[in-house]
C-alpha cells in the first residue's frame, strides 16, 4: 500500500442511552394510601411510585422508545475480541 492510500483512525467507545416511556395502572389499595392529619386519606407518593415501578417489570407492560442519545462512553477501552469495530472509511460509501 503505497502512502497515498494510507489512512489513520481513532477508535472511541461510545454509549447510547434508549429513554422508553411506559403508562401502568395502580390499583389504588391500603398499600398506597395513608391517613393525613386531619383524618382525609390521601396518596402516599412515595409508595405509588414505587407500586409503579413493580408494575412495570411485568412482561405485557407496553414499553415504547420515546428518544435515543449518543456520547463518549466514560471508559475508553480497547475493542474486545467478541465485537465488531464499525470503520467508516471502509464502508461501502466510500468504496464506490
């Protein structure tokens, strides 16, 4: 290969963090309740927020993507054996 043809790269590890929304039903019970001070019952926030949480790890839960966001992953490392390397020089764009 002569130097013309040479080319240099930087390998990065990157991260992509996938947001998914999700909307559960939680059964209103003793469970999430609490009685106020002046003897109302009312939510207890803390506890339906958690109940919700539970909910959610059920199977039929419709989970769907909302957004996506790519960035450097905090630890660089080299590529391990096992992956794939996408090398944008070499792709078929550039190969024409």
């Amino acid at each position: 290969m002569s130097d013309d043809n040479k080319t240099y790269s930087v390998t990065l590890r990157l991260q992509r963090i996938t947001y998914e929304d999700a909307f559960v039903a939680v059964p209103v019970t003793d469970a999430i309740t609490e009685e106020k001070e002046d003897g109302s019952i009312g939510l207890n926030v803390e506890a339906l927020f958690s109940e919700a949480v539970r909910i959610s790890k059920d199977q039929r839960v419709d989970w769907k993507a909302e957004s996506s966001e790519t960035e450097p992953h905090p630890i660089q490392s080299p590529v391990p054996e096992d992956r794939f390397m996408f090398d944008a020089f070499y792709s078929d764009e550039n190969n024409d």
